[in-house]
C-alpha cells in the first residue's frame, strides 16, 4: 500500500504541511499491521532520477502515483483535507491501481490541527491494529515534515534539530540529521546523532539501531536491528528482504531462506526477491527449492534472461554442469546483450569444470566475436585473457603486449591501458615484479575514465615486496574512506598474496570472508583456500572448495589469481584426504590449464 501526499483543499496554504504528515504518519502507523506492507515516501522518491523530480509537496495523486505503481503498489491511497469552522474534514480513498476501482473510502472530521488524531483513525478503519505513531507532539511533526520538504540543507538541518528539541523521543528527525552529517562527509556527527537518539516507538528505535549497525558496518548488528523491526512492522517488504540479505551475507542461508519467504509472501511477484530466494537456497543446499523458485520468476519474467542466468548459476554450483551450459545458453539465446555477453562465458567456464575444452573454446570465441560486433575495443583483451586462463600464457603473452603497443594512442587507448594492466598481473604472478611495475606505469600513461580503477590497481600490486604492516599502511592510504573498507581489505589479501605473506593474507580473507559474504566474490573462498593450504590448515581449506564458484560474468584484472588454481588447491586437498583418484584428476586439469606453452 502506498500513501500518496494529501491534497490541500482549503483556503489557507499555511495548512499545505499537513498533506505530508498525513502520508507519512499513516504509512508509520500502517507498517505495524502484519496484513500490510506499507511503502515509504523516501522510496517512492528514490525513483525521482528515472521519473524526473516533481515538486515534493505536489499532491500525490499527481507527483506520486506512477512512482507508487513502480514501486509495486497493489493499492493506492489519495486524500484531501481541509479546515472550515473549527473542524479539519480529511478524506481518503484506497485504489486498486490496476482496475482504479476504489477498495475503501474513509472520512474523518476531528477538531482543526488534529492532524495526528486525524490519522490515527483513519490508520484504524484501514488496520485495526496499526501502531502509534513515533510522537503526540504536533510542532514535532510538522518541525519533521517541514525539513523534509524543504530544498535546503541548512534549513533542513535547523527543521530537524527543532523536530527533536519539540520531543527528544521523536526517532524520524534523528535519521534525517544523521544523513544530513553522513552528506557532508561527518561519520562521526552521525553516528554522535544516532547515539542520542532514544525513541519511544519500537519501529523507530529498530531503525536507528540498524542505522547506527550500517554505519559501523556491524553485520551482525544489522541481524538484530532488523529482526527487532520485523517483529513491529511485520509487513515491511524492505526490512524482511533487508533480514534476508544480511543473513546471507553472514552465510545463514537456512534463515535467509525463511526472511526471503516472509518477503515473497508479501509481494509474490517481486523478481527480485525470488532471484534472491532461489540463489539462498541453492547455498542452503535446498536445490529442489531453488530450482522451483527461480521457475516461477522466469514465468512470471518470459523475457527476462535474468532467471536462465540465475538457474545456470545454481546448475552448476550443484554440481549439474551439462545442465547449467544449457541454462547460460537459453539465457544467451533470449537476450545476446545482456551482460555484454556474458552467458556465453559462463556456458564456457561451465565446460572448462565439466573438462570439455573443446565446447569451452568454441563458447568463448563466440563471446569474443560478439564483444567485437558490439564495438567493444577491448575484444581482443578478452580473447588473450581466455588464452592465459587456459594455459597458453605464451600465445597470451604475445598477442596482448602486440595489442597494447599498438593502441597507446587515440581513441584505443583505454583498451591498451585494461591490456597493459593485465599484463602486469600476469608478470606479478610469474614472479617478475619489476617487469609489472613497468608495465603499471604504461597502463596509467594510456588509461582513461573506464581503465583508471585498473590501472591505480596494477599500480598498487606492483610496488616493491614489504612486509604486511607496510602493504597494509599502502592500503589505508589508497582507500581512505570507510565505504571503501571491503575494497581496501580485498587489495590487500591480493598484494599479500602476491607477495607469498600467506599468514597475513589468511587473516584478512577471514575478516573479508565473515564480513562481506557471497558479495565479496567468487574467488575469496578460493583464496582464503590457497592461504590455508599454504599455512599447513587444509582442513580448513577443504569445505571452501567443495563448490564450483560461480563464473564471472566478465573477466577481471584478478580471475587468474584464484582461477585455475582452484584445481591445484582441490588436488592438495584431495591428496591430503587420501582421494588419490580424485586427486588425480584435479591435478591433471590445473596442469592442462597452467601450462605455460
């Protein structure tokens, strides 16, 4: 359900704050109702940058309702209101926005400026057992209503600090001034802000605690914020699905399962909360799920590839590897484009684990070939990054520094910089770090707005050998900022790696590992493996191989630090366990696959 700003019907523009706090207090009070799923305001104009940006205090029924339809709305509130002789008349009707049949139609009169009485019985007839709101103090309201409405920061800021000073148990206007610290760089002035927040209100005090957990990037922290507002607004869409992603994160598959289900229970038709729910359930090892799952999202999505995609993925994470070609190819057939191709590498990844190289040859050269049709200049970067993948790191070698040279200049040039980068990782993981850091210099001469994060990578990774504590102090002073801390810890564990400081590089894979989850990549399991393996822990290392990593939808400066030594790793382990056989086999492709010829 979404409620749309209501309308001011009267003669006094002064009242024009009211349809705002209508929206928003009615939408509070409805989320606690476990037979709604209301959506916020902040949502409906999140959409602003697609739609284009209405007056945020138009009425809603005309700056809102294609947003709220968008949004997934199945039922539409529009309302009006106006004072006359004492009394404040406000009028609300429910929509089906697909048969624009009205559902419900209320109207209330209470005594003039009982905005909040006004809506507290309107919040009734809908759900008889929605919640307060946050706050009785009118001047709080409007203080909040007025600062988000108003185009200015500073006039905001001063709004939202009235807000709290009218009632200090108000927890809205804390969130507001917290994103108003975080806006001018002042992570510490935000979280000071969140820190004095007391809220009276369970929903409001669960959303500063998640607030305060995101903003220390405490995942487990989330779990519990987000549990807590689950329980007092049970049909938030968002907060079951943000439940669901922070268990998954955390690798609680089991329980991100049962929040992905809350979610698709509330909106069954949600592709992206059924995406979501097929790949938790692949992880929890639930494939009969999964697979049913990501069904029902390709009916309801027939032209989508994404849910072939998705069913390839979790194909092949169970060990179906024929099957999974055949899902990146249905995918690839429905869409060419989507991904930039990216279906046909998968499909040859997928051969490589089933060992069939000659099918995984032939995918990729239709990859490639279909890159070049799409003018992508980098084509022939993809073609020897395949070549190095797959154990030709000669023929790669050749045909990569040729390109590179021959396009350090004009309108190429940013391909020769992604060229000129992989060949430095190439030299790092031959050992040659002179030779990379030459190369690092050239990809930064030649690179461009698509090829700079490369370069500046290649450039870090190709310093001179040092010991963890000094790799570490690079890292901090690349990545200053704190929403950088998963990219600052992921380069590291690949310089530590690179420079064979194993123990380093194990802790803080685990750290990346625990923290980030599957988001961290396809390849830290594998690394945090290889830094196990190297350590003396194989047992450890074992279940992080067990898997098949899902394939790259692109490949990237760092697939060879993880791929194909996947197999060498799994052949160690192997051994280890006394699987001879098995071992056997693994190694025989990582040596088909690592030849340098």
């Amino acid at each position: 359900m979404a409620i749309l700003r209501f309308e001011n019907v009267g003669p006094d523009p002064a009242d024009d704050w009211m349809g705002r706090a209508f929206s928003e207090i009615l939408t509070a009070q409805l989320a606690g109702a476990a037979s709604i799923s209301a959506i916020p305001s902040n949502h409906l104009h999140g959409l602003d940058r697609t739609l284009g940006a209405r007056p945020i205090s138009a009425p809603g029924i005309s700056a809102e309702r294609t947003a709220a339809i968008l949004s997934g709305a199945t039922v539409i509130g529009y309302g009006d209101y106006f004072e006359q002789a004492g009394k404040l008349r406000v009028n609300l009707t429910l929509r089906d926005p697909r048969t624009l049949k009205a559902v419900q139609t209320i109207a209330v009169v209470v005594p003039a400026g009982e905005v909040l009485r006004a809506a507290g019985e309107i919040a009734r007839r809908i759900a008889p057992r929605s919640a307060p709101y946050g706050t009785a103090n009118r001047a709080a309201v409007r203080d909040y209503v007025d600062a988000l409405e108003t185009g200015n920061g500073d006039a905001a800021i001063a709004l939202a600090q009235q807000a709290v000073a009218a009632d200090p148990r108000f927890g809205e206007p804390y969130v507001l001034l917290a994103n108003a610290w975080l806006q001018q760089g002042n992570r510490a002035g935000a979280l000071a802000m969140l820190d004095r927040a007391r809220p009276a209100d369970p929903a409001e005090r669960a959303r500063i605690e998640l607030e305060r957990a995101t903003l220390r990037n405490d995942a487990p922290g989330r779990r519990v914020a987000l549990e807590a507002l689950v329980k007092a607004t049970p049909g938030d869409l968002e907060a079951w699905s943000g439940l669901a992603e922070v268990c998954y994160t955390l690798r609680q598959y089991s329980e991100a399962v049962k929040a992905y289900q809350k979610a698709q229970a509330i909106d069954p038709d949600n592709g992206n909360v059924l995406n979501e729910l097929g790949y938790a359930a692949a992880y929890s090892g639930n494939l009969e799920l999964a697979l049913s799952t990501l069904r029902r999202y390709a009916t309801l999505r027939p032209k989508d590839p994404n849910p072939l995609d998705s069913t390839g993925d979790v194909l092949l994470m169970a060990g179906r590897l024929e099957d999974a070609t055949n899902s990146y190819l249905a995918a690839a057939r429905l869409d060419p484009s989507f991904q930039g191709g990216a279906d046909l590498l998968k499909a040859a990844f997928s051969r490589v684990l089933a060992g069939d190289m000659a099918r995984a040859n032939e995918f990729d050269r239709q990859y490639v070939a279909a890159r070049a049709a799409a003018h992508d200049t980098s084509a022939p970067v993809y073609a020897a990054q395949w070549l190095w993948l797959t154990g030709r790191h000669q023929e790669a070698w050749r045909a990569l520094n040729a390109f590179a040279k021959s396009n350090e200049t004009g309108p190429t040039h940013e391909a020769a910089s992604r060229a000129y980068s992989n060949l430095a990782m190439w030299s790092l993981l031959s050992g040659d770090r002179d030779t990379a850091a030459q190369l690092a210099q050239k990809a930064a001469a030649a690179n461009g707005p698509a090829t700079a994060a490369d370069a500046i990578l290649a450039r870090f990774l190709a310093q001179p050998s040092a010991p963890a504590a000094e790799w570490t102090a690079r890292a901090a002073q690349l990545f200053r900022s704190p929403a950088q801390e998963t990219l600052r810890q992921e380069v590291l564990s690949y310089a530590l790696l690179l420079d064979k400081q194993f123990a380093p590089a194990a802790d803080t894979l685990q750290r990346l590992y625990a923290a980030a989850g599957p988001a961290a990549g396809e390849g830290i399991p594998v690394l945090l493996a290889w830094a196990y393996v190297e350590t003396g822990r194989i047992p450890e290392a074992a279940p992080l191989l067990r898997a098949d990593p899902i394939p790259p939808a692109a490949i990237n400066l760092f697939t060879p630090l993880y791929f194909p030594r996947l197999y060498q790793l799994r052949a160690q382990v192997a051994e280890s366990e006394g699987h001879r056989d098995e071992a056997e086999k693994d190694r025989a492709l990582y040596r088909e696959l690592s030849a340098s010829r």
